[in-house]
C-alpha cells in the first residue's frame, strides 16, 4: 500500500513539473514576441514549430502573461514604423505581412504583378521607408523594386503625394514623443517647450554682445566678415533684415516730417 502511494505521489509531481513551464523559456518567448510580433515569426526566432507555439501558449498561463505584457509594452512604446502601421489600408497589411515571409526577389515580385499591384507597392515602399529609418535600400528591397524604376516614380503625383504624407505622419510621430516627454517632466523637453511655445511669456533666450577688444573700443567691423560664420540661411535672413532697414532709413529722409509726428504721438 506504501509503495503504490509512493508511485502515486511521484506521478502527481510529475503532472505538476508539467504544468510549470522553465523561466529561461518564457523569457525567451517573451523577448522573441517582443522583436517579431507574430506566433510564426516567434516561432521561427526560437527554433520551434509554430504549431506547437501556439499549443504552449493555450496550455501555459506564463506564457499568455509574457505574451500579453510584450504586447502593453510595445503599445505604450511604438516604433516609427509600428506607427505608421496603423494608417496602412487592410489590403496593404495583409501584403506587407505576406512580404515579410518571402526570401526571394522573384516572390515578392509575383505578389505585385497582379492589377492594382503598382500602386500598392508604391504605398508599401513608403511604409517601408518609415519603418526602416529612411534607409532607401532596405525599403526597395522589402518591395523588390528597382532603382531604375524608383527614378521613374519620383516623377508620378501619387507618389509624391505619398511621400508628403509620410513626413506628416513622421512629424506626428516626433510631437507625440516629445509630448510624451514633457509629461514625463523631461527637462530637457520642458526647456525646449518654453523656448518655443511660451516665448511670449519671457522664455524666450536673449543675446547680449559685449566687447571685449581693448585695442579697439568701438568695436566696429563689416556685416560682411560675419558672413563666412554663418549658415545659408541665417545669411538671407540678415540680408533681408539689412535691406528693411536701408528701405526704412530712406523713407525716413524722404519724408521727415511723418518721422516727426511720430515723435509727437509717441510722446503723447
């Protein structure tokens, strides 16, 4: 009787050392999930049939919690191109998606030749630009598409239609994170937002030039020796601001008595 409780007790243990499923696994799961996004791309990363993914992830509870905090994690935390994801067409995910699990050129080329294939893989490529840092190689290789034929659609509206709307939602992308910063109490971020949205209220940096030249106390010296200092623009914009001035002057000569009722208004 002792020895058939014995056989029970180990069978028991054994159930349960079932039942828990090793920590290192989990991790692994969950730092596979986090990086692929899909059970077959997962599947693949930890060298396992996907099938039988799925069965581990239905019959372990450890893993449907690693699995549901790398999903919270990469909702909070979005990559640029996980972002832009989400103004994708359902067509143009599914195609994506598809993509993804081709190796060959040849493949990915198939999928696009069917009728409307062009213009998907116009939005593809766009996609494809945000998601992999504007690198444009990557983003040509993700559609197959050609440098040659590349050329060809820079000179198509919808295309350029295509890449304006990626730079917004870029720009969307860069506000959000900094909004997210600034709620976060970032300083450098909450620096940056006075400078710039509370200028008005004092914020705004303020420039003083003092002169240190001893030999000379006049401190004088051409507008045009600080040009070589100076990027393009800042070069127009003094140009700019310098031919107001020159406007304003000879306004001024040609019409003293206007700059003499301002003076009486002025004092008033």
């Amino acid at each position: 009787m002792l020895k058939i409780s014995k056989i029970t007790d180990s069978l028991k243990a054994e159930k349960k050392r079932k039942r828990n499923v090793d920590l290192e696994f989990v991790l692994t799961f969950y730092d596979c999930w986090i990086r692929e996004k899909s059970i077959q791309k997962t599947a693949r990363a930890m060298e396992i049939p996907y099938k039988r993914l799925e069965k581990l992830i239905l019959n372990y509870p450890e893993l449907q919690i690693a699995k549901n905090m790398a999903d919270d994690r990469r909702v909070n935390h979005d990559s640029l191109g996980e972002y832009a994801l989400r103004f994708l067409s359902p067509e143009a995910r599914v195609t994506w998606d598809r993509i993804t699990d081709l190796t060959t050129w040849e493949q990915i080329e198939d999928v696009f030749s069917r009728k409307g294939g062009e213009s998907l893989r116009k939005q593809l490529f766009c996609f494809a630009m945000l998601k992999y840092g504007f690198n444009q190689s990557r983003a040509c290789a993700a559609v197959a598409l050609r440098f040659k034929k590349l050329c060809e659609w820079k000179h198509d509206p919808e295309f350029g239609e295509m890449l304006e709307e990626i730079q917004y939602h870029k720009k969307n992308f860069m506000e959000n994170g900094f909004l997210e910063l600034v709620e976060e109490r970032y300083p450098g971020a909450v620096l940056m937002a006075n400078r710039t949205l509370n200028a008005d209220r004092g914020y705004r940096e303020k420039l003083e030039v003092m002169n240190t030249d001893t030999e000379n106390v006049s401190g004088e010296f051409e507008v045009q020796d600080l040009m070589e200092f100076l990027d393009f623009e800042t070069q127009k914009k003094l140009l700019g601001a310098m031919d107001k001035l020159k406007r304003k002057r000879e306004d001024a000569q040609r019409h003293p008595e206007a700059k003499q009722m301002k003076r009486v208004r002025d004092r008033e």
